[in-house]
C-alpha cells in the first residue's frame, strides 16, 4: 500500500473515531445531566427521556432541541376548544408548521419544523381532517397528524323527512364532498342492490325514497354523497328484523307496500301511541278498495310551497287536496300511491306490520295533534262537526 493510501485510510479512521467520540460525549452528558436538567430535556412526560439520535447527524440537531426543551412541552395556549386543522396532500413539514402557528396552535414554526426533521417523521404526517387543541404540546401535535382523529359530523336525518328536505338539510352541515344535486340523482337514480329495492312492485319507482333511515349519524368531514347514503341504507338494512318482513308477508303485502303505507302513517300521526290505529284505518280501507284520502299525499303532490317555504303545505282545502293529477295523490287514485312519501321510522313501519285490530275506517285530527276515530261516515261527520274549525 502506498504511503499515500495509507495517510487517507487513517484520516478517515480519524474522522470515524471523532465521529464516535462526540456521540459517546453527548450520551454520556445526556446521562449525567442532573435529575432537574433531564426533566428540561423531557419531550413527551416528565418520566420519558429525549429521543437518542438516530444518526450523527442529528447530534446538533438534539442539542438545539435540547436547549429548547421548555418551549417544547409548552402548550400553545390553555383554551382547549376544539380546533378543526387541515392537513392538505403534499404540504411539506414546513408548510404545516406556517398553518399551525397561524391558527394558534404552536408558537414558534421552525422549532415545530426541527422537532420533525430529529424524529423524522416528516412523511408520517398524513393529508386529511383533524380535530386539534390549544392545549396540545408540539409532539402531541406531531403524533395527532399521524394517527389523529379525523374530523367527524353529527348527521341527524328526522323521520318523515322526505329525500328534498333531507338534501337540504345535509346542504348546511358544510361537509367537504357532499353535492347536493348529486344526492338527490343517487337517491331518484336508485342504483343500489338490497333486497328491499329488489321487492319493488313492477313499475314502482327506482327512488330510495322510504329507505334513507332516519337515525343520528357519526360521519367523516369528508365522507363523499354516495358512501353517506350507503350508509343510510346499510342502518336500514340493519335495523329492519326478520320478523317484520315475516310479518309483512304474513298480511300478504311487499316490503316496499308496507314502508309505503309506513311513510303515510308517519306523515299522518303525531301521536306516538296511534301509529297502529291509523296504520288499521288505511288497512281497513285497502281491503274494502276505498280511497286512501290521506292528507300528506297530497301534500306530497304539491311539492314545494315557495311562498310558506313548505315541502308540506299547511293546511290544506278541500280544492287543494283534490286538484292536480298526481299518482301519489290518494283522493283521485285508489290503493296505495307509486312508493314512499317520506322517510318513516322504524316504528311506523311497525305499527304498519303489527296494526292495532280495529273496524275504523275514519280519523279526524282534533287539534291537538290526536285524532277522533269512527267507524261509519255518519260518526266521522259527527267528529267533523266538534272538532272542526
């Protein structure tokens, strides 16, 4: 070997060896740091100690972040009200450091930045939506955006709510996918295979109208309009039992009829406890082929009112109940209308499969939001006269 090999391949065990010794040096003063000073070092909790360098390079790097060791386990404020932060696809460390000291949650963007770098997670930090606080310390911060809890949305769908109403709705909860043009195709379009879609009578509608199951949802911020709906479906999927399609069956009716007669029911009831009573006048009536004559039929016919901004208009003439040529409008056609009017709960749909046993084929409303039932037209005009307005 040439002398002039030799003198490099002993510069070289120079620096290897220098290299060795400054981490031995800074382990060792980590090491030896007094009780009060290794509790300054702390990162995560008093009890755990700073992160040991990957590699040699980080050595400056942690004792920078050493020498900042308070401001690190120092929250940003003491507010801890929920603060929605966005991790957009392809910011870079520093770019979510600049959004987070702008919104208040760190102070100081470079060490935000640093801390990153010496943990080296900068490609951990996932793009999405999270719920952040004040109170969080930037290695809180730092692990939140890597198994965070994406931010999610209370969705409450209210029963008798037919899809327009329920698309309006879901308009103003600001969720980041959510079209509501798009939703109101999806649900007419009705492209979604469960077997209660494939118990549509022939020339039923395709709509899901009468299956977007009223229920209060948990959902992701950014959940898109047709997963949110297969979840609507999916819960009525779930929380229809065996037992009443057995039943509907049973009283010789589709599934689709009986979620029909249900979205009546719930449009017509106020009271909880007559849901059954209304469900037998409208069975009692479909078995002697009368009209339905049910009020929120026609209401449904009329669609939107522009001038009281009701989906379902109130109250309602004689003239009003009976004009137009609607399908769904059960004073001008006899049975049951083309599918749901609304979307009814679970225990409309009930009351529908499990009616109460009676002889009414009448019920008058009161005004109090219960109803005067008959048997004979004689006694429902009677009830016409004292309850009437």
């Amino acid at each position: 070997m040439s002398k002039k090999k030799i003198r490099r391949f002993l510069a070289l065990m120079v620096v290897l060896f220098a290299a060795a010794l400054i981490t031995l040096v800074f382990v060792f003063i980590y090491n030896t740091l007094s009780p009060q000073s290794r509790a300054d070092a702390t990162l995560l909790s008093d009890n755990a100690p700073f992160p040991t360098p990957i590699s040699i390079e980080d050595v400056p790097l942690g004792l920078y972040l050493q020498q900042h060791s308070a401001e690190l386990k120092t929250p940003a404020g003491t507010d801890p009200s929920p603060v929605d932060f966005r991790v957009t696809l392809g910011e870079l460390p520093a770019d979510v450091a600049a959004h987070l000291q702008n919104q208040g949650l760190i102070k100081n963007a470079d060490l935000f930045v640093n801390l990153v770098k010496y943990l080296h997670v900068g490609e951990k930090i996932q793009a999405g939506e999270y719920v952040l606080n004040r109170t969080m310390t930037m290695d809180e911060i730092i692990a939140a955006l890597q198994h965070g809890r994406a931010k999610m949305v209370i969705v409450t769908i209210r029963p008798g709510w037919r899809a327009e109403e329920i698309a309006d709705y879901l308009a103003t909860l600001g969720l980041a996918n959510f079209n509501k043009d798009q939703f109101l195709q999806l649900v007419q379009a009705g492209k979604y295979d469960y077997w209660f879609m494939r118990d549509r009578p022939k020339g039923a509608p395709t709509s899901v109208e009468g299956f977007l199951f009223p229920e209060t949802y948990n959902v992701p911020f950014d959940i898109t309009t047709d997963a949110l709906i297969r979840l609507i479906l999916d819960t009525f999927n779930q929380r229809v039992t065996d037992k009443m399609r057995q039943e509907a069956a049973s009283a010789k009716m589709t599934f689709y009829d009986a979620v029909t007669l249900a979205s009546i029911v719930e449009r017509e009831a106020a009271v909880a406890n007559e849901r059954p009573v209304i469900a037998s006048v409208f069975l009692n009536r479909l078995k002697k082929k009368m009209y339905l004559q049910a009020d929120s039929t026609a209401q449904y016919a009329l669609g939107y009112q522009a001038a009281t901004k009701q989906w379902w208009k109130t109250p309602m003439t004689i003239d009003e109940l009976t004009q137009g040529d609607s399908p769904y409008n059960t004073y001008l056609h006899a049975g049951l209308p083309p599918g749901p009017i609304c979307n009814p709960s679970l225990a409309s749909i009930t009351a529908v499969v499990e009616p109460a046993q009676t002889d009414y084929l009448y019920f008058y409303a009161k005004g109090d939001g219960t109803h005067a039932f008959s048997k004979t037209f004689e006694e429902h005009q009677q009830n016409q006269q004292k309850y009437g307005k």
